[in-house]
C-alpha cells in the first residue's frame, strides 16, 4: 500500500462523510460500485486520474486538495455538493422518473398518442385491463 494512495483515500473518506454522502452514494455518482469507493479509501486500490476528477467534481473539491497536507476546502470554482435526483433509485425507477418528465412537455394530442401506444403495448400482458377508448 502506497502512503500518497493512503493519502488520497482517507481525504475522500473525510470529505464523503462530512457530507454526509454513503458510499454506495458516491459510488454511484463516479460510476463504481461502493466496495470499490472502499478499496479506494482504504488505499488499497488506487484511484485513476479521471476517477479522482469525478470524486472531486462529486464532493466539491479541487484536485490539489488530494495532494496537499492541508485542511479540508472546497474549491472556490466548485458549485455546491447537491445529490442527483436518481441517488438510491432503481435503472427502471431512472427510466420512469425520465418517462414522466418527458411525457409533462408533450402537448396533449401527443400525451394522447403516447398513452394509447403504452395501453396497447400493456394489453399484450394484461389483455383484460385495457380500456383503449377510455
């Protein structure tokens, strides 16, 4: 275990729990799974460049903050940490929350067609449910 890896990793551990972030938070923000945010900030798994941009990006940091023997501070460039809408939401709970939004800017003619299409493609599982006219 490298002691610059040690470094890197308790730093993102501080900063991930003083925003009270989890790791399988984080962990889905960078696009890992939490038992490697753990590898990461146990140092035992190192971090690549394009990794630690994002855990920085994602905890509000700038990349020297990895690097330098100094308090914890947040980037004066950086925006403020705010948790995506999708954190601890299913792909198919992503992909409805998206349908919804998506459906909300359609004109009503076209929410129409959209919800005869979904009633259809339904009635195919559940033929005794569907009231296309309705």
């Amino acid at each position: 275990m490298n002691s610059i890896d040690s470094l890197v990793g308790s730093k993102i551990r501080a900063r991930r729990k003083s925003l009270g972030i989890s790791q399988v938070e984080l962990g889905r923000a960078i696009g890992v799974r939490f038992q490697q945010v753990q590898k990461y900030e146990s140092g035992a798994n190192r971090v690549s460049a394009s990794r630690l941009w994002l855990i920085a990006e994602t905890l509000d940091l700038h990349i020297n903050h990895f690097f330098e023997e100094t308090p914890l501070l947040p980037s004066p460039l950086s925006k403020p940490f705010h948790r995506p809408d999708n954190f601890g939401k299913t792909r198919d709970e992503q992909d409805t929350l998206e349908l919804i939004e998506f459906f909300t800017d359609l004109s009503a003619e076209q929410k129409h067609a959209v919800l005869t299409i979904i009633k259809n493609m339904s009635a195919r599982s559940h033929p005794s449910t569907v009231d296309i006219e309705g």
